[in-house]
C-alpha cells in the first residue's frame, strides 16, 4: 500500500504525529474508522450499498484511554477475521 504525499497528505500526517500516532496506527486506525461509517450507512440503508455517504457529525470523549484505537474496541466488530 502507498500514497502519493502531497501537502494536504502530510498536514494531516503532522497533526496525527501530535497525538504520537505511528504510520501504521494512523493507516489502520484510519481506514478502520471509516470502513465504519461506510458500513453503518450500507446497514442502516442511509445509501446504497457501494454509494459514498456524507458524514454529516460525530461526538468526542473527553476521556482519554490510556492505550489502543481511540474508540470503545468492544463496540467493534471482531476485525481479525476470526469467527
């Protein structure tokens, strides 16, 4: 996997930097967060299977964990492909 870095790509990357995020959190964490909002518009039918959805908000905690990917990981499915 590899991305062009232009300088909208690495203004993103230095603000992630600052949160002491590693490229491959910020690769995984990434597209983990939004194959989720893309699966949750499919399941809860906001747009077709294979249509893009516009995230219109989200919520933030003021709770920081103290490790791992910035959501609640029981509330994820299991993404190891284990059954």
């Amino acid at each position: 996997m590899s991305a062009r870095v232009d300088g909208s790509l690495a203004q993103d990357i230095r603000a992630l930097r600052q949160a002491g995020l590693s490229y491959s959190q910020m690769v995984k964490w990434g597209v983990a967060l939004l194959a989720d909002v893309y699966q949750a518009a499919w399941q809860y039918r906001l747009v077709a299977v294979g249509e893009t959805p516009e995230l219109e908000s989200y919520n933030f905690n003021r709770v920081r964990k103290e490790s791992g990917p910035p959501w609640v990981e029981e509330a994820w499915p299991d993404r190891t492909g284990a059954a």
